[in-house]
C-alpha cells in the first residue's frame, strides 16, 4: 500500500482579488521507504506540495492519504497530531529555537506527543547520538555550525519516528562540503528505510534522490526513476 | 488513556512554564517595566489593606475596654466619621450627676449603673517617686467598676459613702502602682495627685499585656471629689450600664434609653439627645468608616490594574510577533493551537504573578511600617494576599487571551517564513 496517495489535488489562493493555481489536479503515490526529490523553479508550486504534504496546508479540493488515513478533510487538531506523528520537516533556515539547546529542540515533538520526561530523554539523546552531536548537545544554536544544526533540525525530524522525512532545501544555507555531508546523512537514513522527501531547485541535491518530481506550472512535468549510478 | 492525558498536561504545563520564565527572563528590563503595573495595583491594595487591619486590631482591643454587656450614655458620640451635626450636638443638655442618680433609681434591668468623667492627664507623686504626668484620671462612683472591667487586687473600691462625702481617696493602676510604689504595698499611704493629696485605699489588678499600657496607668477618685476639685463647668458625665447578661442586653438599653429620653424630658418624637455607645457600635461604626475607604482603594486600584493590564497585553502582542517564527516550528512539529494559547497566556500570568508577589510583599511591609510607626502589633493578611495574587491571575488570563489567541491562530506556513 502507498504511504502518500494525492489524487487531484488542486489548491488555489487569493491574493489581491486575483485567483492564483498553485497547484492543479495532482495525482501522486510515494510508496514507504522511497526517496524522492521534488524540483521546480520558483512559483512553480513545489512549496505548496510540500505543504500539503507535510499537513501544513489542506489542499482545495481532492483527496490525500496519508499511512491509510484521508488527512484531507481534518480540522487543525487532528492535522497538528498528524504532523507530529508522521511528519518530520527539515527546513533550509534550521528553523530551531534560538532559546533552547539542542538536546530541548530534539525533544520539542515528544512533548506535544505527551511523552513523559524520562523516556523524553532517553529518545532524544539516541536521537541526537544517531546525528553524531552527543558532545554538543547542551549548545544552543548560535553556538553551533551550520553543518551541525542542520544535524539538530535532522535529529528533531527523526525523534518521533515518523512516516516522512520531508526537507525543503535542507542545503540551501550550507557550503557544498557541508551540504554533501547532510547529504550524506539522508542517503544513510534512506537506506536504513525511512521515507524521505526533498524539495530542491539543485540538481546535485536532487541526484541523490532514487525518483525524481519535476513540478512545473502547478503540474507533474516529469516523475522519473533513475538507477543507482 | 488517562495516565498519558496526565502526562501530557503536565509536560504541556511544565514547558509552558519554563518557557514563559525563559521569556520573561529573556527581557529582563522590558519585563520589569511591564510588571510595574501590576506591582503597583497590588501594592496600593496590599498596603491599605494591612494598613487597615493594623489599625482595625488596635481600635478593636482599645474599645472593649468597657466590659461585658455594658454600654455608656454620652453627650458626645465617641467617633464620627461624618453624618453628624455637631451643632445640634452642643445645644444638648449636659448629662448631670442628679440625670444619673435619677437613672440609677429608675431602671430595674440593669446589673449595675456606675457615673463618670474623665479629667485631664495628672501626675501622681509620693514620697518615693513620682510618675510621668500622663496618668488618667477618672471620677467614678462604686457603679463604674463592673462595667469598666476594673477588678480590685489590693484594698478596696470606691464605695457609695467616699462619693457621699467626697473624700480623698484614691484607687491606683497596677503599673501606677508599681511605679510610685515599687517596694510595698501603697494601701494607707499618702499621694499628692496634682498637688492635692489623696489617700490610696485600692489598687486594680492589672489588665494584661494585650492591652495598650497605659490601662493600668490610671487614678480613680470618687466622682463628687473630682468634680469639685477639677470644676464642673461645661462638663457632662458619662453613665455606664452593664446589663445583667447577654440575652437582656437590648432590653437593658431599650429601658434605659427609655428612662433617660424622660429624665430629660426628650419631646416624643424627637430623636435621642444622647448618645448610646457599646463595644458593637463602635466596631461598626469602624467598619462602616474603612468601608468606604476599602471601596476607594478598591476602585483606585483596579484603575490601576486595568492600566497595567493594557500594558502586558501591548508587550504580549509584542512579544507574539517577535516569536512568529517560533510559534511556526512549535505549530510544524505538532503543536496544537491549544498548546500555543497555553504558553501565551501562562506567560501573561507569570508576568502578573511577579509582579504580584512583589506588590504584596512590598505592600505588607508597607501596611506593617504603619504598625512600626504607631507601635503597634504586625500583621500579616493572608487573604488579602491571596486575593491580590489571585486577581494577578485574572489580570492576566484577561490581557494575555486577545494576544494568546491572535499567536494560536497565526498561519504555520507563514509563520514559518516571517524574518
């Protein structure tokens, strides 16, 4: 069974009295343990697929299922409970807080899953262990690279075991050295099964992704699978 | 189910907590202005409210100083806070030592009747020492002492016969006592009471630590040696009554005001030309007067609040814009807008709530510096503490809900984006 099923989904906005189709009509099935690249130039809609992807945004009309469950007619609760449990976003700006060390924003998704504090712990540490941060963990963002609070945003994504790992440009803010490095990381944590996403405009980026979504104009341009090179 | 709901509040609650305090530490000085507010309406009510009591222990142990069941009949009323006409007050008729016999042989309920009057402070002298001149100095008849509450230790009272013929004796205070005669008993001996001499023939037992000390720095001479020592022009005695107990008190004072309004020839119809005072009236009387006063702190006070409430609802909407982006990654990783309205609004009343303590901490110790001043006992109002702290929390939950409620509601997609 297909973890992501999109089908006709079409989302409009209105800005300034103008209609704007940020998307129209898309039809889409990512399977469990893919990984897959969303491309697209800017205005092109990528983000809002993302957004209705990641539960952020509910879609204008169509269907999406998500793990079996149509999240496509939720109320705001019911989709902040799905994005806690089965959404793990990476952004290009960390988007960590800038108040709490790393160890507090790895554990920020296990406290409005209402995990108690000792078990809070332990996962957030093996969390942040699997990202190789254990030492720095009691820092606070601005006292870390860029290389490692990409790690900490990471860690955070994958601390409440979710369905997707959904990255919207997770290297944009990052030297190609690092970005290869985070790269790196995500070609190990695909391997090891989970579902990831990455919405990118760089072909580099995308090339590590096993399908690529090529968006355009609020449509699939293209959906092709390449071989392992 | 409900063990994991229990978890889950608490954690909510516990990181609410913490990251309010984060905040509000995060601006310290922006967050001491805003508490200012609030300090300041707590502490205008503290203060007064302590203030108040101070005073109100005082008045109440200095005016049941007339003993059980008893009440006094006055020209004067004791204290007024307003509603009196003093005019009409000074066209009364004195009231006589003859008014009083009159009242004594008249009136069947009552235990005893005693007559009195006060004379300016004196100064009492003996051969081994002399006392400062601030002794007060009553003219009593043997009628006064029950309702007085002045128990006899050594010696005797005044009797009928020392009133009769105005004789010269003397019944001392206990601390009177000691300190014109610290060794020995002063019965039979000699004092010179503002140059006059008078012979002790009693000594009260002392009323206690409680009491304010100069109750027992007394002199009680008989009335009629008194009067005609001090003068009796312009000067109008005060009756004591004290009834036989509690259950015929009102009907006590229902005869004697009856008696007294026909002794003198008060017109029916017109009100009383005296005044009935008892321990009851009084602390009503009190209670009426802070009453008003409480109403006006409490109105200055809430003009205060509201102010501040203003005030920690502009910071708050501040503060919720500063933090957009936050708010978008707690809404991102799965928090709900419940979740977010919670941190606001704790955040607000955490706010009050500091600046609160401080208020009625500050405040206490402002009510107390009166207590200091007048010398007399601390007090500590708890409930009004409580109060304060809780309307702390009323002002907060009222001011933080418009800004908790506008960062709930923030888009997360936006919010996620806002520099």
């Amino acid at each position: 069974m297909s973890l992501i099923r999109l089908e006709k989904i079409t989302r409009r906005y209105q800005m300034g009295g103008e209609t704007i189709h940020a998307l129209r009509e898309v039809s889409l099935t990512i399977a469990r343990g893919e990984y897959v690249a969303i491309m697209g130039p800017s205005g092109s809609g990528k983000s809002t697929l993302m957004n209705l992807i990641g539960c952020l945004d509910t879609p204008t009309s169509g269907s999406y299922h998500l793990n079996g469950a149509d999240v496509s007619d939720m109320d705001d609760n019911e989709l902040a409970e799905v994005r806690n449990r089965e959404i793990g976003f990476v952004f290009q700006t960390f988007n960590l807080l800038a108040r709490s060390n790393a160890l507090h924003n790895v554990e920020l998704p296990l406290i409005y899953a209402g995990i108690d504090t000792d078990e809070r712990r332990r996962v957030a540490l093996e969390a942040i262990e699997s990202v190789g941060l254990t030492d720095r963990m009691h820092h606070k963002p601005n006292e870390l690279s860029g290389g490692q609070r990409q790690r900490v945003a990471v860690a955070r994504a994958l601390v409440n075991k979710p369905s997707i790992l959904l990255a919207d440009e997770p290297t944009g803010n990052l030297d190609s050295r690092t970005g290869e490095e985070i790269m790196a990381l995500f070609e190990q944590l695909s391997r090891s099964g989970n579902t990831i996403i990455v919405v990118t405009h760089e072909e580099d980026i995308a090339r590590h992704a096993r399908r690529i979504l090529r968006i355009r104009d609020g449509l699939i341009a293209s959906d092709e699978v390449q071989g392992r090179s | 189910m409900k063990a994991k709901r229990t978890t889950l509040l608490l954690g909510e609650l516990r990181e609410s907590l913490a990251m309010a305090l984060h905040a509000i530490a995060a601006h310290k000085l922006r967050s001491a202005l805003t508490l200012l507010g609030v300090l300041i309406g707590v502490f205008s009510i503290i203060v007064v409210m302590t203030a108040l009591r101070v005073m109100q222990n005082n008045i109440e142990s200095s005016l049941s100083e007339l003993g059980i069941n008893s009440f006094m009949i006055r020209k004067h009323p004791m204290m007024s806070f307003g509603g009196v006409d003093w005019e009409k007050v000074a066209r009364r008729k004195d009231i006589t030592l003859a008014m009083g016999r009159k009242l004594a042989e008249q009136a069947s309920q009552p235990q005893s009747i005693g007559i009195e009057t006060m004379f300016w402070g004196g100064q009492v002298e003996t051969r081994l020492g002399q006392s400062a001149p601030t002794v007060q100095v009553f003219g009593e008849t043997p009628g006064s002492f029950p309702s007085r509450n002045w128990v006899i230790a050594d010696g005797r009272a005044i009797t009928e016969a020392d009133v009769d013929s105005s004789r010269d004796v003397v019944v001392l205070g206990a601390a009177l006592a000691e300190t014109v005669f610290p060794l020995g008993s002063p019965l039979g001996e000699k004092v010179k009471l503002n140059g006059l001499n008078y012979t002790v023939v009693g000594v009260l037992a002392s009323k206690g630590a409680s009491r304010s000390d100069n109750q027992d720095n007394v002199a009680i001479v008989p009335l009629t040696t008194g009067l005609s020592r001090f003068g009796r022009w312009n000067r109008s005695l005060n009756i004591l009554v004290q009834a036989k107990d509690r259950s015929s008190f009102e009907s006590t004072m229902d005869e004697v005001r009856g008696a007294m309004r026909v002794i003198r020839k008060t017109p029916p119809g017109e009100p009383d030309d005296f005044e009935i005072i008892s321990n009851d009236s009084l602390i009503a009387q009190f209670n009426q007067f802070t009453r008003v006063v409480r109403i006006g702190i409490a109105g200055v006070s809430s003009i205060a609040l509201i102010a501040a409430g203003i005030g920690i609802m502009n910071i708050m909407l501040v503060s919720v814009t500063e933090r957009t982006r936050e708010i978008g990654i707690r809404r991102a990783v799965g928090a709900k807008k419940r979740n977010i309205m919670t941190q606001f609004i704790l955040e607000a009343i955490m706010l009050c709530e500091l600046g609160g303590m401080v208020g009625v901490v500050l405040g206490i110790i402002g009510g107390n510096a009166t207590a200091l001043f007048l010398r007399l006992p601390t007090v500590i109002p708890v409930d009004w503490a409580i109060i304060g702290l809780l309307i702390c929390s009323v002002v907060g939950i009222i001011f933080g809900t418009y800004p908790a409620w506008k960062a709930a509601n923030l888009d997360p997609i936006d919010s996620l984006r806002y520099e």
